[in-house]
C-alpha cells in the first residue's frame, strides 16, 4: 500500500497537481466508496469514516456526492412547511 502511495504522490508532485486538489479528490472518492459500501446509509459511513454524520452531510453537499435515494444529502434540503391544523 505505502508503495502505491508514494508512486501517485510523486506523479502528482511531477504533473503539477496542487495539494489541496489532491487532498479533495481523495476525499471525495474516499467518501463515495464507503457511502457505496454502506448501501448509502449515511450514518454507517460516516461511522466507518470516523466522523460525525452532519459532518459527512456537509462533505456530502461540498462533493455534490447524492445519497442512497439519488438525492442530496439531506443537509440541502430546505425545510418542511408546517401543516395546518
């Protein structure tokens, strides 16, 4: 594993790649596979992930990365109009 880190670090560092770039696309991709391995269950994989589940809502919303029903995670959502009684 430490082998293949190092041979994409020194690619990134030979084309140029920026460090916060690299950062987020790792990220990014890191979180789509769990979120895949979770069957999109937020709180599984923002458990497995190590965080906090409105912390992976927010990653969510930043990577424009969709929840399990296709849709946004549900930080994005606006809220619920009351019912009238």
């Amino acid at each position: 594993m430490r082998d293949l880190i190092e041979k994409l670090i020194t690619q990134m560092v030979e084309t140029g790649v920026f460090f916060q770039d690299a950062v987020s696309e790792f990220e990014k991709k890191y979180i789509r596979k769990v979120l895949e391995q979770s069957g999109g269950n937020q709180s599984k994989a923002a458990k497995a992930l190590g965080m906090h589940r409105n912390t992976l809502g927010r990653k969510m919303e930043e990577y424009h990365l969709a929840a399990r029903n296709g849709s946004r995670s549900t930080a994005s959502r606006a809220p619920r109009a009351k019912r009238p009684k």
